[in-house]
C-alpha cells in the first residue's frame, strides 16, 4: 500500500507547486518520477554524473546517469537548466528510453515554471528514436536533443568513446526554479 500511495502523494505535491517560484533542490525532481525506487548522488569530477535515479518501468529496473547544468549567459545564476541523462546501453530497450522520458519529464514540469503541454508531449516522440546520430528539437525555448547508438558517447580514457542512448534537456534559466 504504501509503494503505490507515495508516488501518487509526491505527484500531487509535484502538481500543487509546479506553478510556485518557490525553489527547489537539484534532487526533488528525481523523486517525482513515476516508478522511482531509489536515487543516489554522484561526484562529479570522479565520475561523469551527478546523480543516479533506479526505476521500475513495465516491470523493469531501469539506472538512469544524470548530470545537471547551468546553461546561461549569466553563469553567477544558481540556477539549473539543463539535464543530460543517459543508459548505459547504445542501443535502447522501449523501457529504457520511457525511463529516460521520464526523467526528462520530471524535470521540465518540476523546475521550469511555464512548461507547456506541447513541450511535454515532444518528450513523447523520443520513443521513436532512429540510430545515426543526435537528434535536437526546440519548442517555446525548450531544447531537446537524443541519441540512440553512435550519436552520443563518452570518452574511454583515450581508448575512444562508448557509445549511449541519451538525452538532453534545456530550458530559459529565468523561468527556472531549481537550485544546486
């Protein structure tokens, strides 16, 4: 009872102050998401992410890698608004590309304040990622790009890079209300 009454309790804190200036942690957004089971800070510089977020999608456990930015003309801003979050697959399962919709999703509708059904809804056409490279739409100043297989990678210690299914997410830091 409890596992499927929390998530819709944080839903409903979530959608109670999405439209609020109030801010909020780089983590909040993470326990958001639908199916999280658990999250976990990185340290960045050791390892290339912030954070990590495990979650159940279509009876699956899915890790999700993520990394959060400020994207800005004034980088004095505490803000964030950027998320790269990644598999550690190059080529996807339909569950982890929903895993990393939902990532997305959350921190678009938790931090930027004047999100759009229509910006939510592009999150929905990554389920269609093709393989050949990064893809980028914007929409009402929010940019999404994705890759599956050869189009987003990390380096290997100069052996070369490892492939991974990614996405990146970036929206106005004046309409953001997330903080590091």
């Amino acid at each position: 009872m409890t596992r499927t009454l929390l998530p819709a309790l944080l839903a409903l804190t979530a959608t109670a102050s999405a439209g609020s200036l109030e801010p909020i942690s780089r983590q909040q957004p993470l326990h958001w998401v639908p199916g999280v089971l658990t999250v976990t800070s990185g340290r960045l510089g050791t390892q290339p992410f912030t954070d990590t977020i495990t979650l159940k999608v279509n009876g699956q456990r899915v890790q999700v890698y993520l990394t959060t930015g400020n994207h800005s003309d004034d980088p004095s801003l505490a803000v964030i608004n950027s998320l790269m979050a990644w598999v550690t697959t190059p080529t996807a399962t339909p569950a982890q590309k929903q895993a990393l919709a939902e990532v997305a999703r959350a921190y678009l509708r938790g931090c930027n304040v004047q999100t759009t059904p229509a910006q939510l809804a592009l999150l929905n056409t990554l389920g269609r990622w093709e393989d050949g490279g990064w893809r980028e739409k914007t929409l009402g100043g929010v940019t999404v790009g994705w890759a599956d297989g050869n189009g987003f990678g990390f380096g290997d210690g100069g052996v070369g890079r490892k492939p991974r299914t990614g996405l990146s997410l970036e929206w106005p830091a004046q309409t953001s209300r997330c903080q590091f």
